[in-house]
C-alpha cells in the first residue's frame, strides 16, 4: 500500500461503507460486491482488461466471445432474472466497462418489444430474445436525420392484398447508420419508419425486422447491411448501417400495442402523441442514470492519483502531495461533488420513469409531457458536464493523464458521444425549452403542474431571507435556483412574445434560441440540485457520513452558482456582494473537503479491475503499475524492431554511399 494513499484512509472522519450502503443499498451493495469478485476471479474475463491495446477485429471478437461466456454464467449465478441490477453489475466488471455488442439487445430491443408489443408479440419474440435466437438493435437514426424523428425517410408502405409491409429505403440519406450491434452482431432490429396505406403517411412507427438468416446468419434478401468501420472510441461495438429494398415483413411484425393496422388497412391509434419517443425517452433516462456513474469513475482515478503524486519541493524541500493544492481540489472536489449530485439525480429520475410508465399501462398519459421535459433537460445537461468534468479529470493527471493506462481516456471515449446519441444535446435543450413554454402557459392559466414544473407557477419574487443573506443554507441556496429557473424562463417568454408582435413564430423562435437554451440549462441545474438536497433530507444517513455528504452537497450548490453566476447576477437572483461571498465559502469548503478527498471516492466502491487503470488502484502502487504497463507494449516483443533492418538500416547504408 503507497503510504499516502494509506495515510489518506487514516485520517478520514466516516466509514464509506455508510455512504456506500446510502447509494445503492444495503442488499444490492452486497449483491455488487459478489458480482464483481466473481468476474474478477474468473480467469476467462482477463482478456478484456486489454482491449486498449488489441486491434479493433480481435476487440469485436473478444467482446463476443465474452458475451456469450458471461451470458451463460450469469444465468447460472441466477443473474438474468435478478431485479437488482446485478446483471448490470456483473457484465460492467466482467467486461471492464467496455460496451458490449449485445448492449442495444437487452436496452433497446427487449424494452421496445415490452412496451410497444401486444401480449401475442411479446409472447411470440420475448422467449426467443432472452434465449438469444434472436439478437436485436434499435434502428432509428439514418445518415440524413437524427433527432428529427419526424424527418426520417424509411417507410413501411401496407400491401392489403399479401398483408405485409414493404419496408424501403428510398434514398442515400434514409440509410440506417449508427445503430449499435447492427453491423455484424443483430439478426433482428427494431425499426423506426413511415407507415404509409393507401397513400397516406401516417407517422413513425416501430417494425420488426428480420435482417440475417437465424441459421447461417446471412443477410436476408432484400437487406444491405455492415459495420460503419472505425469511430472515436467504442471498438467493441459494431455500428451499422441498414439499407432495405422493398423488404416484405408480416403485418404481425409491426408493434401494435399502442397503433394499430387491420388485415384490410384500418389505422386505429390510442391517444397518445408520444408512442414514438417512449424508446428514445428510456434511453435518455438510461443516459442520466449513467452519467454519474462514469463521472464517478474518472474522479475515483484523478483524486487517488493526485494523492499519491508529489510535485514541486517547497521551503523544507519536501514535495507536497498534489491533492493539497488548492488549483488541483479545483479540478477533483468538483467532479466528486458533481459525481454525488448525477447519482441522486438519476435515481430520482428514474422513480419518476417508473411512475410514469406504470401509469401509461393503465392508459394515463398525463405525464408524459413532464417526462419528455425532465428527460430531454436533463439528458442534456448531466452529459454535457460529465464530459467537461471527464477531461479536466484527465488532464489533472497531467502527461499520464494522456496515456491509455490512466483508464480515462477509455471512459471519456465511452462517454463523449451521449452528446450526441438518443437527441444532440442543443436540440434537446430546445425540446425542454419547447415543453417549458407550453407549461409555463398553463400554469399562468391557473392549471394544476406536476412536481418537477411548480415552480413555474411560484411569484418571481426575491424571498426577504435570499435579498438580505450573508449566509447560504441548504434553503436559502435552493430559493436562488429556483427563482433563477423561473427569471430565466420568463425572461425567454417574454422575449418571444415580444419578438412576435414584428415576426412570425418560426422567426421569432430561432431569434430566441441561446435565451431558450439557457433557460432549459437553468432549469436542469435546478432539478438536479432540488433532487440532490431531497436526498440528503430524506434518507436515514448514520451522522458522520451524512455531515460530510451535506459539504458536498453545499459545495455542489454553492460552486453551481458561481459557475453560473453571469445568469443569477443577471436576473437579480444574486448581487455582486452575495457572489463574493459565495466564492469565499467555496475556498473554505475545497479544504473541509480535502481531508475526505479519498475516502469520499472510495465510497463509490469501484474494484480495480472495473476502472481498470494504473493512476486509480486502490493501493496507490501508481508507478509499479505504469512500469509493467509499459513493457506489456506490443512493440516489446522485439528487442531490436523489425522496421529497423527493413527501413532504417537500407537508408542508413545508402546515404552512407552517397557521401
């Protein structure tokens, strides 16, 4: 053990056993830890530990390979029909994280066919999709449109007479492109198209599709289909693209438990506007869920390094540790604090998926316009400062920071593009703006808001307790978030309304859209601290553990708002006085929080083998693990290279000839 690192422990002032056992629970952070120690001992599962250094054709194969190893185990351990995650958590160790080529078949294809099939649907394609007779994507995005679900081209025209769909792509741009598992993986996809009877275009709606024999694994006649070749990260996953000449399917195969089509062409649609989103709305609830999970990861390997790396001697000629540098709290407390804040986010989100969608299955739409909203913003906002934090994580680590070894390059790669995937992130803050203006209409007619929109209905009056604070409790800091959402979403209607009287809507809209954008953020950045300080209220935290999450949580707050402080100070949330203030108490809680630095990350619980990183081993033994890593290198099978006596050794002997 480095001894900083153990020293680090010494002097922590809680168990992360107590927080650990807050986040996820007593039963599953047991359940969690078995999981993983059983992909850890298991000698089959090594091999994903390498991938970084593998070509990207033996990385696709391995993780297949795996997958089907894993699958197999995890039915044995009782995994596959485990409701507490463990599936989850045993395919994140046993793969390293990396994404699986399967990841589309049991997050997008299995939860589409549940609840957009009809009982006889799911009763046909589930059994054969949990015993993997047929594997599936989700085919949505094409090369042309993306987030515009409405612009996409494929189409599913209904042939009465054969009672089938002609499934087509009429154009280079209506190409599928990008699904996960399409390329090489998937024999079935899931896929997004214009249904159209009679001549008349009825919308997206969601096709099963057949795309490769289910015995040789041939495509089907009629389908065009591979991998979309190399990308920024994701090696072990075959992107694909799709392309369909007039392909025939069974009327049976289009998924009918919210729209309809009759033998004769009769089109019957339940009331629910949104039935095209609800895959895309799991997906981004997914996303927020996830988003703090890997965030926590980067911060678990930048804090352990920065307590084990020392730089630069001071007076006495010793050479602190770097983590006691008040620059570099600046980059790790954030993260961890951030990491904390996306946790409790998510795990409210979710809640509210849940609740949302069990009240779909009894035919209560309601709220799905909330869900769309809270989803759409917060999809955004969690993957967007993610990312941000992801690199300062890397960066904080300095030159080793770059290398793969460091495990955050892997995780930055993993995270980047949920940026883009599931809606790009300026159109969903347009999306979340969109919903905002609708609500914020009704609640100025007096109509009744769901929770995670009453504020739209409040006074945007500065409260007597914020004008004339001095100091920021958890109360205090939550009325500015509050009333710096509503300013912000006021201020953008008010410029429209205005904007209107001289333009139409379309032209006032797109002259509005950094206002609404801003304001989605400002909402976004409300909802995850009201859930954050929610959280901290209502769970029963042994005492040590919860004085010190209440400092995250304040440091979260109080460093939100000074990241956004151009907006508070703008709206008239905040004076500059009040801002000042807050920058003070953020310096005074960096060092409240420096002493629990390690401990706080140690209490996310990652094993090693699931960061998979030289800079973030729980022992801190950094520079025996950079050593062994760099003598692993491909290029040290040789002593002496090859390229040397092909290359080198000619050119050297031919100039020498020609002095």
């Amino acid at each position: 053990m480095n001894p900083d690192i153990k020293k680090e422990r010494e002097q922590r002032t809680f168990d992360p056993k107590n927080i650990t056992c807050q986040l996820f629970g007593k039963d599953v952070m047991n359940l969690r830890q078995i999981a993983y120690e059983k992909a850890n001992a298991d000698p089959e599962f090594k091999v994903a530990e390498k991938f970084s250094t593998m070509p990207r054709d033996e990385v696709y194969d391995q993780s297949v390979k795996l997958y089907t190893i894993l699958a197999q185990k995890a039915k044995e351990y009782g995994y596959d029909k485990s409701e507490n995650n463990a599936m989850t958590f045993f395919t994140q160790a046993a793969l390293v994280s990396t994404t699986s080529p399967f990841n589309l078949h049991h997050s997008m294809f299995i939860p589409t066919i549940l609840s957009q099939g009809t009982d006889e649907q799911i009763a046909e394609f589930l059994p054969q999709a949990q015993a993997y007779e047929i594997i599936g994507t989700y085919a949505q995005t094409e090369l042309g449109h993306g987030t515009f679900l409405r612009g996409l081209e494929t189409t599913a025209t209904y042939d009465r007479a054969k009672e089938q769909f002609i499934i087509h792509t009429p154009s280079i741009t209506s190409i599928k492109y990008w699904p996960g598992g399409l390329g090489k993986t998937s024999n079935y996809a899931v896929v997004m198209a214009q249904l159209i009877i009679n001549g008349k275009k009825y919308g997206m709606h969601a096709f099963l599709c057949q795309l490769r024999d289910l015995s040789d694994h041939k495509p089907m006649p009629g389908v065009e289909l591979g991998d979309i070749n190399r990308k920024f990260g994701y090696d072990s996953s075959d992107n694909g693209f799709l392309r369909f000449s007039n392909y025939r399917i069974p009327r049976k195969n289009m998924l009918m438990k919210y729209a309809k089509v009759s033998a004769d062409g009769e089109y019957h649609r339940d009331k629910i506007p949104q039935i095209a989103y609800l895959s895309m709305v799991l997906l981004r609830m997914l996303i927020v869920l996830g988003s703090g999970d890997d965030l926590a990861q980067a911060a678990t390997i930048a804090t352990r390094y920065s307590a084990v790396r020392r730089q630069t001697a001071n007076s006495q000629g010793i050479e602190p540790q770097i983590l006691d540098y008040q620059t570099q709290q600046m980059k790790v407390i954030p993260a961890i604090c951030t990491s904390y804040a996306f946790f409790f986010n998510g795990f409210e989100v979710r809640k509210i998926y849940d609740s949302v969608m069990a009240a779909v299955e009894k035919g209560d739409v309601s709220r799905l316009p909330e869900m769309h909203s809270l989803t759409s913003g917060l999809k955004a906002y969690c993957s967007d400062v993610s990312c941000d934090l992801v690199e300062i994580c890397r960066r904080s680590c300095g030159g080793h920071g770059y290398s793969n070894a460091s495990g955050i390059t892997r995780i930055y790669q993993l995270l980047v593009p949920c940026c883009t995937f599931e809606g790009e992130n300026t159109v969903l803050y347009l999306q979340c703006a969109r919903s905002l203006m609708k609500f914020l209409g009704k609640a100025q007619k007096g109509e009744e808001l769901p929770s995670s929109l009453q504020f739209l209905g409040h006074l945007p009056d500065v409260p007597p307790e914020l004008m004339s604070a001095v100091k920021f409790d958890m109360s205090t800091l939550m009325a500015a978030f509050q009333l710096n959402a509503l300013r912000s979403v006021l201020h953008v209607a008010s410029e429209l309304q205005t904007a209107q009287k001289k333009v139409n809507y379309e032209t006032a809209w797109n002259n509005n859209l950094q206002g609404l954008v801003e304001a989605a953020k400002m909402y976004s950045v409300y909802l995850v601290a009201k859930f954050f300080v929610s959280a901290l209220s209502a769970s029963q935290w042994e005492s040590r553990a919860k004085a010190v999450l209440a400092q995250v949580c304040e440091f979260y707050l109080v460093n939100n708002i000074l990241d956004h402080s151009g907006t508070f100070l703008q709206n008239d949330v905040l004076n500059p006085s009040q801002v000042s203030l807050l920058r003070t108490r953020r310096i005074e809680l960096l060092a409240e929080l420096r002493l629990n630095a390690v401990t706080l990350v140690d209490a996310f619980d990652y094993p090693d083998r699931l960061l998979n990183s030289c800079l973030g081993r729980y022992d801190g033994n950094v520079y025996e693990a950079l050593y062994e890593y760099a003598k692993s290198s491909s290029l040290n099978q040789h002593q002496v290279h090859p390229s040397f006596h092909k290359y080198v050794k000619p050119m050297r002997e031919t100039l020498k000839s020609q002095l």
